[in-house]
C-alpha cells in the first residue's frame, strides 16, 4: 500500500509545482507561446470544472470531488490482489491525484489554475492534474473493456 501512496503524492507535487510556477512567471504574462501554432503556455483562473460546467459552484465541485475521490479509495481498496488488475490501480492512481491536485487549488485558491492550451484547435485550456484524469480514465476504459472478465466483476461483486 506504500507504493501507491508515495506515487499519488509524487504526482500531486509535480502538479502543484507546476502550476505554482504558472503562477509565479505565467499570471504577470498571461501567455507564452510554446511551440507556434499548436501549443501554448495560457494563465487561466478556472472556476468551474470540465469546458467550464458549474462555474462559481465552488462548494458543490468540491463535494463532488470528494464523493468520487471516497469512492476511487473505496474501489481501489477492493479490487483483487491480482497482477492483472495492476493497470487498473494504476489508473485509480492517475484519477486519484488529478482529482486530489484539483481539490487543493479549489480549497487554497478558489479556483483551478490552467496553463496549457492547444492552439491548433479549439480545447479548453487545461493542467498536468487534468492529463492525469483522462490518462487515468482512458486506461480504466480500456481495462474495462477489453481485459478485464466479466466473471473477475462478479466474483468482486459477491465479495463486496
């Protein structure tokens, strides 16, 4: 249980470092040119969640948050010990810290700090938490999908 831990700590300070240091050159500037034409450095104060849902709903995200957060722990405490559910953890790691590092702009700031933002088309301007929920969430797709059987559900489901 050590490992997961120390890794969604990990992962949490690379993106708190990130987006204090967003903070600290990218705020005064608002925008810096990465790479032109697909990539760009953008401060934004984001308020609500995904493509701006919920904006000014502070407290509701933040419960939200929490409830999934609780029930990450609760799934990940109840899968099988099985070697074959290791990218399964992996991906409720990912989700875990994203939503972790989220929740900790939302309680100290008030607000998500964004930085990054495709210029080559329109996307919201997003953060490092951020590519750790869709990484984390494209992986639990694909297990779900395609690896994980059916009868290993059910078997978790008569467990639980």
């Amino acid at each position: 249980m050590f490992l997961p831990i120390l890794a969604a700590v990990v992962l949490i300070l690379l993106d708190q470092g990130t987006k204090l240091w967003a903070l600290a050159s990218l705020k005064p500037i608002h925008n810096m040119t990465l790479m032109e034409g697909f990539l760009d450095l953008t401060f934004v104060e984001n308020r609500g969640v995904a493509f701006g849902m919920f904006s000014g709903q502070r407290w509701f995200i933040l419960l939200l948050t929490g409830v999934i957060a609780v029930g990450l722990i609760y799934f990940y405490m109840t899968l099988p010990k099985k070697k074959e559910y290791r990218p399964v953890r992996v991906a409720l790691v990912l989700i875990l810290s994203g939503a972790v590092g989220n929740i900790i702009d939302r309680l100290f700031r008030g607000y998500v700090v964004d930085f990054f933002e495709f210029t080559f088309f329109e996307w919201p301007v997003f953060n490092v938490a951020d590519i750790y929920v869709v990484a984390g969430v494209i992986l639990l797709a694909f297990m779900i999908l395609f690896v994980v059987k059916d009868e290993d559900l059910e078997l978790r489901r008569k467990k639980g």
